[in-house]
C-alpha cells in the first residue's frame, strides 16, 4: 500500500514496514512448519512398519509437537508409543541368538522429502512476504 512520508520520517516507515515484513514472514514460516511436521507424521503412520503380534502398533504411535521458545520455535515429529524401537527399526539390531535384524529405512526418507519440501516453502513464504 502506498502512502505518503516525508524526508524526516523515512527511516521510521522504512524499520516499521521492515517490522511488519519480518512478523508476516516469521508467521508464514511458523504456519508451514507445522503444515509439514504434521505431514510428515501422517506419512510415518502410513509408512512404518506394522506387528502382528500386538494391538498397539509401533506405526501408529507417531505424534507431533512445538519445541523451543521465543525465536527458537520449531515441531518434532515422534514416536510417543514406542520411541524405543526408531533406531532399531530404522537401522536394524542384533538378535539374541547372534543374528542380525535388518534395518526398514522409513524414516530417514520421510525427513529428507519434507525437509525439502519445508526449505521450499519457506522460500516462496519469503517471497510473498509472509502472506
């Protein structure tokens, strides 16, 4: 929106747009970090690996919530089940008997593909000046 300013005022309307710029696009970045975690986790659900042997599957288990305060907010996306079994499922463990279980990769592709998909919606949330 244009507006009027004289020479005295500039550098006051330049730092308050500067402001309210800076506000719509941390907005904008704090609204699609969550959009992406919780696709993410959604995409876990679907992905991981399913047991037979009990009612509580390890898939199901996979949860998202805000971490941090003040300028360090961000969202982690969890296993609150079964957090035990993440390492162990995603890179495989060794078996009493001496055998070795292999790894089902399911989460390291799901955290690739929505970090780069969060790193290009902050871009274009940049561009657009936070709208």
């Amino acid at each position: 929106m244009a507006r009027t300013v004289s020479v005295d005022d500039l550098a006051d309307a330049i730092v308050e747009e500067v402001k309210t710029y800076t506000n719509d696009v941390s907005q904008g970045i704090e609204k699609e970090a969550k959009k992406t975690a919780n696709e993410a986790k959604n995409e876990l659900k679907q992905t991981s690996p399913r047991s037979d042997n009990d009612g509580e599957h390890y898939a199901d288990g996979w949860s998202r919530k805000k971490t941090g305060r003040g300028d360090e907010v961000g969202h982690t996306v969890y296993n609150k089940e079964k957090p035990q079994l993440t390492h162990l499922l995603e890179d495989g463990h060794l078996n009493r008997d001496g055998s070795r279980t292999p790894g089902q990769k399911h989460i390291e592709p799901v955290e690739k593909k929505y970090s780069e998909l969060f790193e290009q919606r902050v871009e274009e949330v940049i561009k657009k000046g936070g709208e």
